[in-house]
C-alpha cells in the first residue's frame, strides 16, 4: 500500500479541528508511513511511543540509523495560528544560535504537516537528561540561558497564544471549569468565591507587568544536560506570552523565599543578557495559583476527551474538589503573606 500523502500546512488553510482529540489511527504502520512520506526517507521497523498527556509523541529510526521524534498535536486544542507561533519562536531561538531542537524541514521544506485532522511535526532525537540538582555554575549557565531566551522573546507578538494574566487565560480556565460544571454541584459556590478572592488580590499585581514570549511550562524535565555541553531547552508546546519571572520560578527547588541562593544565581546570570524587573518577584505565588487552575482545566478537558478516568480515576469527586478548594485557599493566604506579612 503506498504511503499517504501529508497535506502541506498553509497559513491561508484553516486547520481541521475534531470534536475530540482522536489518535485511534496512530497505529505503529501508519505512524511509520505518515513519517517515510513527510521525509521522503524510509524508516525501520523502530516505533515507539513516548510519555505524553497531551499530544501523541514516537521514537522512530530512519533507515541510515539517524533516531527521529515524531509530535502528533492533540486535535483541537491549538489553532494552525497557535502552532505556527511555537514554530516560529523555535525557528527564531536557533537563528540566534540558542540550544532548542528544531524541527526537521518535510519534503515541502515546512516543518508542519497535516493528515486527517492530525498535524504533526518531526524532531531530531537529542539524547541527554533532566537537570535534576544543578550546581552554582549551572543555576548561571540556566539564568544566562533564559535571559537570551527572552531578549528573542520580547521582539514581537504571538499570533494565537495563551496570554498568562490571571484577567486572561485565568479567568478563561475558571469560566470553562463552571460553564461545564466540573465541580460538584454542592461546591460550585464555594470553589467560584475561593477563586474569586484570590483574583480580586492578584489582577492588580499584573497591570503594569510587561508579557513577552515566554516558554510557558519551565521545569527542569524540560531542560537537557549533556556533560560538555551547553543545556538545551526542550517541549514548547505550551509556549506563551507572559511575564519573564514565569520562566524561573518553576526551576526553583522550593518557594522563593527557601531558595534565595539559587534565585540569585538564576539573576545574575540573567541579568548578563536583559535587565530583570525585581518587582516581578511578587507574581511568583499569584503564579503558583494560576498554575493551579490551569491544571484543572487541563484536566477537564482532558476528561472530556475520555479515557482520563483511568489516568486519575479520583478526579472530580467530592473528595477530590474539597481538596482543591482547600488548596486554592492556602495559596490565598500564601499571596497575602508574600505581599503584606499576614
């Protein structure tokens, strides 16, 4: 049987979105042919899936033995906008000589293409692990890093992307948590004034905060190190425009205020590339909560795309929302003690 023709991604085309995300087609053969025809190179047998909750992602061998990574986008959560966007971050970072993986151009010389509602794009494989316990001189190299990062990150706009202030993608979240009824009935109430409070606390804190193109989710399993060589970001996929401090915060081994030495370093090296805003030191516990309602919705949709119970079969009970709430009030007076010591 021959392979099947991806469709080349065009900006003017928009993209084919599904009611739910659907991979059912992703069988090892057709993951192999959709690879071979993007490339125009042959593949081995080698086919295999990788960890990941949003998108579908696979380990392959072209036949000269070069290992590649192919990334299936989750149908329906990104716009071909949206993903045009991450490429072109990616494309700008190693224009300017940043350690990102770039995706390798098809046949068409683009690196997006389009199947049957699937739009995927093919990695080089870069080998290395996460940087669990960096020392002085990479919490250095990272600050370094991310501040070259955000000089590129700070030339323009995103055409589609999520703009992380909680009068935005926050509230967005809350919104759709409450519009599907996702809380359980009983605690509606109580989860909208919980969540609410802490919005009325922390939308001022953002009103004057510059948002630049960030990447979105930094954690140190995002960042790869190899002895001998420079640390390489990877995973864009949740790219965003937000304030800077958005990229640092997550790297820290605990709260800012039990990680002071390593929030230094991080600085200093920042600093060597683009000024930091101190003042954006209070948004990392506001953060912390927007993270939170991001995850829940993240989840819902997850949910609604079924299959998730299996995945976290306790999420949305009683139990389970009792919980959240709870937490979304500590972090309340978490905010509140970071910003005035009560």
């Amino acid at each position: 049987m021959a392979a099947p023709e991806p469709k080349v991604y065009d900006m003017e085309e928009p993209l084919p979105v599904k009611a739910k995300a659907d991979f059912a087609h992703l069988t090892p053969d057709h993951v192999l042919d959709l690879v071979e025809a993007a490339l125009g190179q042959r593949c081995s047998g080698l086919c295999r899936p990788l960890t990941s909750y949003i998108n579908r992602v696979y380990e392959l061998e072209l036949d000269a033995g070069t290992r590649v990574v192919a990334k299936f986008y989750r149908p329906g959560r990104w716009s071909a906008d949206a993903l045009q966007d991450e490429q072109d971050f990616l494309a700008e970072l190693a224009g300017e000589e940043l350690p990102v993986i770039v995706p390798l151009p098809g046949i068409d010389g683009k690196p997006l293409q389009c199947h049957d509602g699937n739009t995927f794009a093919i990695f080089p494989k870069r080998g290395g692990r996460a940087l669990d316990e960096p020392d002085e001189q990479q919490w250095l190299e990272t600050g370094r890093l991310l501040g070259r990062v955000h000089v590129v990150g700070s030339r323009h706009q995103t055409r589609d992307r999520i703009v992380m202030r909680p009068d935005e993608s926050t509230e967005e979240h809350i919104q759709y948590l409450l519009d599907k009824h996702l809380t359980r009935p009983d605690l509606h109430d109580r989860f909208e004034a919980a969540v609410d409070e802490v919005l009325d606390m922390i939308e001022p804190l953002f009103e004057d905060v510059e948002c630049l193109r960030i990447h979105g989710d930094l954690h140190r399993n995002n960042m790869l190190w190899r002895p001998g060589e420079p640390l390489a970001l990877i995973d864009f996929d949740d790219m965003a425009e937000g304030p800077a401090v958005q990229d640092l915060w997550m790297l820290l081994p605990g709260r800012a205020a039990d990680a002071g030495r390593e929030l230094d370093l991080l600085l200093e090296g920042y600093e060597t590339f683009r000024p930091f805003r101190r003042g954006e030191l209070q948004l990392i516990e506001p953060l912390r909560f927007m993270r939170m309602i991001h995850y829940l919705a993240w989840c819902g949709r997850q949910q609604e795309d079924g299959g998730f119970s299996r995945l976290s079969p306790d999420w949305g009970t009683e139990r389970f929302w009792q919980t959240e709430i709870q937490d979304i009030v500590n972090q309340g007076q978490a905010i509140r003690h970071t910003l005035h010591g009560s």
